[in-house]
C-alpha cells in the first residue's frame, strides 16, 4: 500500500540529488516540494546556475533590507533594483 512521503524522508532524499534538471521538476510539484527544494539550490546557486549569474546576484540584492541598499549607495554602488517581496529568503540559504 503506498503512504505519503514524511518530510523528513523527502528531505533525506533531496540531500543525494544533485542533477540541477531534476531538483528543478521539484519545484514544479507542488508547494512542499518548492520550499524543500529551493534551500538545496541556493546553498550553492552558481553551481546550478551556470549562466545565470547576473541573475542571481539581482535576486540576492532585491532581497537586502533599505539599510544594506543605502550601504551600497554610500560606497558608490548605484544599483537599480526595485524591491520585490519573495517567496524565500535567499540570503539565508547561501
């Protein structure tokens, strides 16, 4: 008889998954798997994001609260990127 997948287990699972292709179907299944996923992606994001690293660093620096972007304004950095809420707080997986 099949039972549901604990999130314990599924998360003991995700632990030897590291094909970036799979982890990504992952996030498309529904919201458990999304929010046991992501950590996994953005504990090492330029490993599974090859190519998108402007991408990323865009996303990490929406995520900065109003005294970090002032930090980076005061030290010359004029970065143009609106805030958006997000889902996760992807500064706390890296």
């Amino acid at each position: 008889m099949f039972s549901k997948l604990t999130e314990d287990c599924f998360d003991e699972i995700i632990q030897y998954i590291n094909d970036k292709n799979t982890l990504y179907s992952f996030l498309l299944v529904n919201r458990l798997f999304c929010r046991k996923v992501t950590p996994k992606l953005w504990s090492e994001p330029f490993a599974f994001l090859e190519h998108s690293s402007p991408v990323l660093i865009r996303t990490y620096i929406s995520c900065f609260s109003d005294k970090e972007r002032d930090s980076l304004y005061n030290y010359g950095l004029k970065i143009k990127i609106k805030y958006k809420p997000s889902l996760f707080s992807y500064p706390s997986f890296l």
